[in-house]
C-alpha cells in the first residue's frame, strides 16, 4: 500500500474504532474490537491479536486469524523482545529474527505493540503478523501505538 493511502486509511480507523470504543469501558470488549477492526480493514493483517502477561507468561486473548499459540515460550519470540525492550518492534522478515516462534508458518513479517495500563505499566502486547514480507514500517507502528493506547 502506498504511503499516503496507509495513513490515510489508519486515520479513518483511528477514528472509527476511538467511536466504538465510546461504547464499552470493558478492556477484553475493546481489545476485541481493535481487533476486528483492524484485522478486517488492513488487508495485508493476516493474524491480529493480543497476548497478554499472566502469573509471568505471555497468553493469548482477543484475537483473529488462524489458530495461535496459547502460551508463549519466556523470553523468546517477538512477542517477548517488545515486553523486554518496552518498545514497538517491527520484523520485515521472522524467519531472519532470533529465536521466532512460528505458530503459522504462513507469517512473514510482523510488529508487535506494547500495551500499557493506567500506570504505564506493560500488561501485554498487539501482534500482528502478515503473509507477504516488509509489510509493515514507522506508519504501522504510529497507529497502532496510538490505536492501542485507546484500550486504557
């Protein structure tokens, strides 16, 4: 997608999914609006979803695409590299990142996004993973920072 179309396109997103949200206070409810919305919109959005932290392990919730991993594996991952650096990552290629976990081995790139609570806090993460590689880049990341940012 060029450019201007994708900011564009996050835009009205960003602004549709901020309307929704205006409906629930319940976090798992707007988690999985973001997701739907995303997952549905962005056509390059092959597996969309949030893992979130439980008694220290990285668990699966809202999420659309095929079947995921439940658990994650500690400190592997990009899942886990974007709790420990506290930090968007983005992957043009997963299968060129360090210790990947291949839930489908149909995803080529992906960017996982941290998701903070009321104090700042990371409870969890957005990942998404796409089927064609360099799919995602810094326009990705700004809206998805400030689509999850919406959550809390």
């Amino acid at each position: 997608m060029k450019p201007q179309k994708k900011q564009d396109r996050y835009l009205r997103i960003y602004h549709q999914i901020q309307d929704l949200l205006a409906k629930s206070n319940d976090t798992d409810a707007r988690m999985a609006t973001i997701v739907a919305v995303l997952h549905h919109k962005m056509e390059t959005f092959f597996w969309t979803g949030f893992y979130c932290l439980k008694d220290g392990e990285l668990i699966v919730k809202n999420y659309q695409g095929p079947v995921a991993c439940q658990v994650l594996e500690k400190n592997t991952g990009v899942c886990w590299a974007g709790i420990n650096l506290a930090k968007t990552i983005i992957v043009p290629d997963v299968h060129q990142f360090p210790g990947h976990i291949a839930c489908d081995s149909r995803s080529k790139s992906e960017i996982v996004v941290p998701l903070r609570d009321t104090k700042n806090k990371i409870i969890g993460v957005l990942d998404v993973d796409s089927s064609s590689l360099n799919s995602f880049d810094e326009t990705d990341a700004e809206y998805l920072e400030k689509i999850v940012a919406l959550i809390f």
